[in-house]
C-alpha cells in the first residue's frame, strides 16, 4: 500500500491558515521551506492538519535517521518527563547525561579515553569544541573550508562558507579564521585527473600554512568529512588523510563535525569510520536526538580538560528528556542490522537517482556516501553552469504538491538532498522516487531554466 494519501491541494486550507499566522506573527528571515504544516508523524510518514499524508525524505534536515516517533524512544521520553524535566547540569547530576556521555565516549571515533561534554545545538557543539581547541592549544586560529556550514552563531557563521543565504548583512564577523579551498571533485579542472587534483588542493593546504597562517598560530582544522549545506561532498581520503597528518605534526587539533553526516547517516556510526582516520575532537547533533534538541562534543580527554572548572556549560545542557531520547537513538543506530539496512537504503536510492540522470543531461552529478545523496543540477554538463535556485525550488514544489517532501541544498543551491529516516522500507523508496523522476522530468526542460 502506498503511504501518500492526498484529501486536498498541498498545501491545504488548514495548512495556509497556520502558515498565514507564523508568517503574520515571525519575522521574514525566519526559515521556512515549505507550507505544510504538520499535526503528527510516525517513521517516515507526515501527516500535515487537512489530513494528508505525506512521505518525508527530509527528516527534519538530517535530525531523523531513526524516524519519526519510534515507539520505544517516545516511551523512555515520556517515562523521563513523569520523573524530571529539568535539573540544570550545572547544579546537580542526572543519571542519563552520564549514561549518555558514557555511551559516546564508548562509541567515539577517538583514539585513546574520551569524554563528552553536551550541548543544545550543532553550532553550539562546534563553537564549544573551537573553545576547547583553543584552550588546550593556547593559539587563536581555526582553519574551515570553502562550501562548509557551521551554524549561525557569530563564530559558525564565520566558519560558514555560504554568504548570501547564511551571512548576508551579519558582519563583523569573527577573527582568526581562516577560509582554503575544497577539492570537490565534480568541479575539479578539466585539465586535471581526480589525483592530480588532489594532490593540488593538498598543495594549496601545505602552503596556506605559509602564505595565511604558521601552523603555531593554528588551534583547530575544522572540517566535515561529507559537506551537509555544501551539497553533500564527500573529503577525497587522501585529503582527510593530510589533515590529520598536518593536525599531527603541528599540534593542531582535528575536529570532524559531524552534525549532519554523523550518526548512520552515511551508513557509519560516524562519517570518519569510513575512512579509518580517527579525529581529535568530533562534534555531533541532529539525529543524536532524534529530533530533540541536544548536541554532542566528544573528544580526547586531555584535550577535553583542558578548559577551567565552568569554562563549559548551559543552563538546558544535558536536559534530561533529550538525554532519554538520546540514548535510546544512539542505540537504535549503532546496531549491525540499523546500520546495514542504511546502505541498503543508499543503494536502492543511489540506482534510482543513476537512472534518473541517465535519461536527463540537466543533472550534472549524483555523489554522496551511503545513503547521504544528492543530485546537482547544471544548465550545461560541460561548463557546470549551476541552474538557478529557483529551479530546484520549481521542483521541490511539484514533489510536494505529489506528496514527498524533499529540501534543496548546495553551495549554489542547485542541488536536491535526500535526507530520509534510515528506517524507510522499500516500497517507500520506490514511491518517493517515482514521485522525484516526475517532478524532475517536468520541470528541467531547458527552455523552463531560468
């Protein structure tokens, strides 16, 4: 049986009368990618409040990989929430934070003993872990890369590659960072093969440590292992790989963020595990919660110390309903079966997406790891000229209007990424994917391009 299941237009009545009342009542600048709004949900399907039910391969951008609401995630919240909501870890302990940073510190991609200090949100874990970095080092400078995302605090948004949709009119922006170019692969110089081309932006890397900062003043290269707002761009290993020779060599430390490529997304526990490189310090959220919002710095313990007695810390950090949540996520996840169900998933969607580019020359590359995917679409395969984002977003409303909930993404936002929860079956894939093919087909004739 198919999940979609349409009573009205989307978005329906109900829907515009509740997305009338945000817009009246927030502010312009508030994100909003859509004008569903959503009365329940269970795994991967949304039911909004007209009663449609609608398939999500969003997942709360990247916060779902166990789905919506699984059963036994809702009851350890609920059973939390009957014992105590909130205590403030700061002033007294409760039990599942140090469940839960015991879990991670057991789990981390870390070499040697681990600790955990938790967060509210991906940008708060990644500032936090730049602090620590630059406590243990004593130098002020953060090496990020072109197409990252960060977050919006003021230091994030600095680390942040993307200008006009995250930073435009926020400056001054923070100091001490410092910003080198990524080698994604699908926009490598024609003159150049994959391994020269890496071996170019190793170059480029070697010698921004001479030309932009020394090493000495370096506390943190801050990288993702896949690029989430980027457009999902997989780190070539042997780039990963210099880094963490780099990191090595010179005493900086290595920090993974791993707030959108971490926990199953890719097919991994943790994006790195693919590459057999073990990072200083790895940050993680979204789908740690499984929609409740808590993040996650997990580090070497020397290097975690390293930060005075209540340089660390926020009122709602460890609350213990998300702390309930997130061990039962965690443990969902970091199971054999979870996470090879994940690559199942990826390769049913990647073989759908091939087929799709196969019959459309607009669709310039289809890349990701595991069944973390993207597809990009250009105006011409040869110059890669990146078709406008109102394109994508004519696309993203024709899958809507079907009943599939899909986001864009992509340092030109020219792409499409499939987020989905990792428990999807097989017949949903199917339906999601039909849906796609349509709305790409009907929507990328050259002549429509803007």
């Amino acid at each position: 049986m198919p999940t979609i299941k349409l009573v009205t237009e989307i978005p329906g009545p109900k829907s515009r009368e509740i997305i009338a009342r945000r817009e009246a009542a927030s502010p312009r600048g508030a994100a909003k990618l859509t004008n569903i709004a959503v009365e329940s949900a269970t795994g991967a399907a949304v039911k909004d409040v007209d009663g449609n039910i609608l398939l999500d391969f969003a997942g709360g951008i990247g916060m779902l990989a166990v789905g919506h609401c699984p059963p036994n995630l809702v009851e350890a919240v609920k059973a939390q929430a009957e014992k105590l909501i909130h205590n403030c870890a700061i002033v007294t302990t409760a039990e599942p934070m140090v469940e839960l940073i015991e879990l991670l510190n057991d789990i981390a991609p870390i070499e040697g003993p681990a600790k955990t200090v938790l967060m509210n949100s991906g940008a708060e874990a990644v500032e936090t872990a730049v602090n620590i970095a630059r406590s243990y080092t004593g130098r002020p400078g953060v090496i990020v890369f072109e197409g990252a995302y960060h977050g919006r605090t003021n230091l994030t948004l600095t680390m942040t590659s993307k200008y006009a949709l995250f930073k435009k009119g926020f400056a001054p922006f923070a100091p001490e960072v410092y910003r080198l170019p990524f080698p994604n692969l699908y926009r490598k110089p024609d003159s150049l093969n994959e391994e020269e081309f890496i071996d170019y932006a190793i170059s480029q890397l070697e010698n921004a440590m001479i030309a932009q900062v020394d090493p000495s003043a370096v506390a943190a290269i801050v990288i993702e292992p896949v690029q989430g707002e980027g457009g999902f761009v997989v780190t070539p290993e042997r780039f990963l790989r210099r880094i963490r020779e780099l990191c090595s060599e010179h005493g900086m430390v290595m920090i993974a963020d791993e707030i959108q490529c971490g926990m199953g997304r890719t097919g991994e526990l943790f994006a790195v595990n693919h590459y057999g490189i073990k990072p200083d310090i790895v940050t993680s959220a979204k789908s740690l919660g499984a929609g409740l919002p808590i993040s996650a710095v997990i580090g070497k313990a020397e290097i975690m110390d390293a930060p005075h007695p209540g340089g660390l810390g926020g009122t709602y950090s460890g609350s213990p309903i998300a702390c309930a949540g997130a061990i039962e996520a965690v443990k969902m996840i970091n199971t054999p079966v979870f996470l090879q169900r994940a690559r199942e998933i990826g390769e049913r969607f990647r073989k759908h997406l091939l087929a799709i580019k196969a019959d459309n020359d607009l669709i310039g590359d289809v890349r990701g790891l595991g069944p973390m995917l993207v597809i990009e679409f250009v105006k011409d395969p040869k110059t890669k000229a990146p078709v406008s984002a109102q394109d994508v977003v004519a696309i993203t409303t024709a899958a809507l209007q079907k009943g599939l909930i899909i986001l864009r993404s992509g340092l030109y936002s020219n792409c499409i990424r499939l987020l989905p929860p990792l428990t999807l079956s097989d017949e949903q894939i199917d339906e999601g994917m039909e849906i796609l093919a349509d709305a790409i087909k009907s929507n990328t004739k050259q002549e429509a391009l803007a």
